[in-house]
C-alpha cells in the first residue's frame, strides 16, 4: 500500500484520516474496531489537531475530562454513542454514570500533552484559558494515581488490569496472568475479530482473563479504595510510570508558567520521587528497566518496550546512554525501529498486536525522551523508519517491525497525528 511521499503529501493524508475518524468533540482511533474515545489516544491524538486547529485539539481534552469521575480517576474508554460493534461495552462495565464509561483507567499523557499544546500554541490567549480549565482536573488524576494505585508510598503506581497499560497483550503479563481464574465468567463473544486478523489480537485465553478481572472488579461496585489490593494482577509498569513522571513534570511547567505555585511544587515532587524510585526496575542483565509484580515481589525478565519507554522520563546520564545502546541493539534486528518486544525472547511475534509490532505512538514517546536526553541522531533515525513505514504500508494501527506489514486497524488516527508531529510543517492556529 504506496502512499504519496514527501512532508506535505503526508500531512495532507495525516488530516483527512484525522478527520474521517472525528466524531465533533472527541474522535475514534478507527471506524469499526474502537467506536468510542480512547484516553490516551485522544491525548495523543491532540497532538496532531494542533497542527491544523487549535480550538479543536483543546475540544478533545475537554472532552475527555468532561468524564474524569469524583475520585479523579480518569477512565480509559468513554461510550459517548451506543455501537454494538465494540466488547465489551457499557452493560457489561456497568459503571453507573450518566454518560457510560468504563471503570479503570490507561497511562496518563494528557500533562505531557497539555504542555505541548501550550508551550507551542499560536493562539496564546486560548491556550492559557484552556490550559487553566485543565490544570486542576490533570493534577488531581495525578495525585489520584498516588493515593489508589502506590497504597505503600513507593513513588510508583501499579496497574490492575493489562488494558490500563496500553499494552494489552505483552508478554510482560504472561506469568501474573496465570495466577488470574478464567472460571465463572460471563459467556461472551469478541466483536474485535470482526474487524482485525485473530492473528494480530489477543487470544481468548488473554480475553477469558481481561473479563474476569472486570466482573471481579464490578462486583466491587468500582469502588477504587478496594480495586487495587483486591485484585490478583498488580504490575508496576516502567513505561506506564514514566510517562506518569513525566506529564507531573510537564504540568508543573504549566502550573508554573500560569502561577499555580502549589500545583507546580505537587506534580514536581510525585515526579522527583518517582523517578528516583525508578532505578529499583533496572534489569542489568536486559539493559533496560523492568515490571515489578507486586504480588510477588518479583522483578520480570521480560525483555518489552515497557523496559525502554522510561527514556520519556529524563534519566539520569549513564541511563539514558544504555538505553540509546539497547535500541540500537534492537535496531540490528529489525527494520522498522521500535519493536515493543526483543525479536531475539522466543515469546516475540511481530504481528500481536503489544508482542513484537512497532507502533508509531511508542516511537514518539521515545524519540520525545531522546530529544530531551539530546541523543538527536537515534530520534532522527527512528523518525526516519517511521515515516518509512507510512510510506510503504499506510496510516495502520499498528506494523511488523522486520516486514513493515501493516497490521491491526487500518486508517488509524493516532498513527496519522503521530505523522503530523514527525513532519512539523509551518502552522497556523
């Protein structure tokens, strides 16, 4: 699948997927397979909107927050229309809000992105309004992953479902996953395979056990004091917890520059201890951080991108040089940099979805670290490969990082925002 190349070809491509997949306030990562607004993705999704209109990049976070829920948490899916195309949906979360989410949450990039949005922004009065409005609601999500996801005060956060990482089906979760009962669930049938090669996605033994957890976490009426030490999987993440560390730095830029003062001094000091915490996850023998199951006080010896996301984090030196070594060792062994598991772990399969694929939004995260850890020409070389891959095999969701085979969802909106920011053509607000 050819697509026109050159900067300006792509970015035209980039806007009309962005806008064949906007649903007026929030948009959907691809018609079919995710019919609803997607945290993340939206936050992400932001970042590309802004090169076209800024209103409407700042409309999409707003949207979102619209939905943050009393505690602070914000949830991962929200079921602004009703489309049997998509399970589980809102009957099953059963959540019980006027507007249905769901009742977990995924990582937290809106700081990472608001500081984006108002560091760049043309239209200066707007960005200052409405980063003001969001300020405050990012700040107590932040503090709200402190308080129900680190109950020791540990300076780290744990996941309780693999859905909240963002990475569904690594093989991080495969050995904590064991220990999660598939007995007693509701029967049910994917609407994922409808739309995706079975190949590509999570099995059903994976899915048994994605739905166990949330009826188990149902049964417990979402009551967010109780989920984290009721449930069975309780991973902290690397990835996950440096991009937590690094949005609480970017909104205490933010709060700083709006003179929040107490904001800015919160989110700097969850940063500060997080990130010192962090160097308990380095794996010596993998080069790379590594998932701590809480459960079992374990470190993993899964060699994933999880490992490799905490560049976004603003390492220390020495850190940041073994991690420009370890992609570069990785680089040697695919294509198409970043591949979200090591091709040489005998788990990796370069077309499953979060267990081999490289993935355009991951490969932005790192390159945002090593811009900031000024390891340039790494980020320009995996720029480089990533708009290679549009070039060859389209706007997908997701792609195999030896072949460049397009895999997943097709059209896929965070992947065209992600071709906008790499092409960084002159705007206007």
């Amino acid at each position: 699948m050819s697509q026109s190349s050159g900067p300006a070809a792509l970015m035209q491509q980039a806007e009309d997927i962005m806008a064949l997949n906007d649903r007026g306030a929030y948009t959907v990562p691809t018609h079919g397979l995710y019919p609803f607004q997607w945290n993340w993705d939206s936050c992400l999704v932001a970042l590309g909107q802004r090169h076209s209109n800024e209103p409407r990049a700042w409309l999409e976070l707003q949207t979102l927050f619209e939905h943050q829920w009393d505690d602070g948490m914000v949830p991962h899916i929200v079921f602004h229309e009703p489309d049997d195309g998509y399970f589980p949906g809102p009957d099953v979360w059963a959540t019980g809000r006027a507007i249905p989410t769901t009742g977990i949450t995924q990582p937290p990039v809106a700081g990472f992105a608001i500081r984006r949005l108002f560091d760049d922004a043309i239209d200066k009065t707007l960005a200052k309004e409405c980063a003001a409005q969001l300020l405050p609601m990012v700040d107590r999500w932040h503090q709200w992953f402190f308080n129900h996801r680190d109950p020791e005060s540990t300076g780290l956060v744990a996941l309780i479902h693999p859905w909240e990482s963002g990475r569904d089906n690594s093989v991080d979760w495969d050995t904590p996953f064991e220990r999660v009962p598939v007995e007693g669930i509701t029967p049910y049938v994917r609407r994922d395979l409808q739309h995706a090669d079975a190949d590509h996605r999570p099995t059903k033994a994976q899915y048994d056990r994605y739905l166990w957890l949330v009826e188990h976490f149902r049964s417990l009426n979402w009551d967010n004091t109780k989920l984290h030490n009721a449930s069975p999987f309780q991973i902290v993440d690397p990835g996950f917890n440096a991009i937590l560390i690094r949005s609480c730095d970017d909104i205490a830029h933010v709060a700083d520059a709006l003179g929040h003062a107490d904001i800015a001094e919160r989110n700097r000091a969850m940063a500060s201890k997080g990130r010192e915490a962090l160097e308990l996850l380095w794996h010596e023998g993998n080069g790379q951080y590594a998932c701590y199951d809480r459960v079992e006080k374990t470190l993993s010896d899964s060699p994933s991108i999880g490992g490799i996301l905490p560049i976004l984090a603003e390492l220390p030196v020495h850190r940041a040089k073994a991690i420009v070594a370890r992609i570069q060792k990785l680089n040697a062994s695919v294509n198409y940099l970043v591949p979200s598991h090591d091709p040489e772990d005998s788990e990796f399969d370069g077309k499953r979805y979060w267990r081999g694929p490289s993935w355009l939004i991951v490969n932005y995260l790192i390159t945002s670290g090593l811009r900031t850890s000024n390891e340039h020409a790494l980020a320009d070389e995996i720029e480089a490969q990533s708009l290679s891959l549009i070039e060859t095999s389209g706007f997908a969701e997701y792609y195999d990082p030896i072949t460049g085979e397009p895999c997943g969802g097709a059209s896929f909106t965070w992947t065209a925002a992600m071709v906008m920011e790499f092409c960084q053509l002159p705007r206007t607000a």
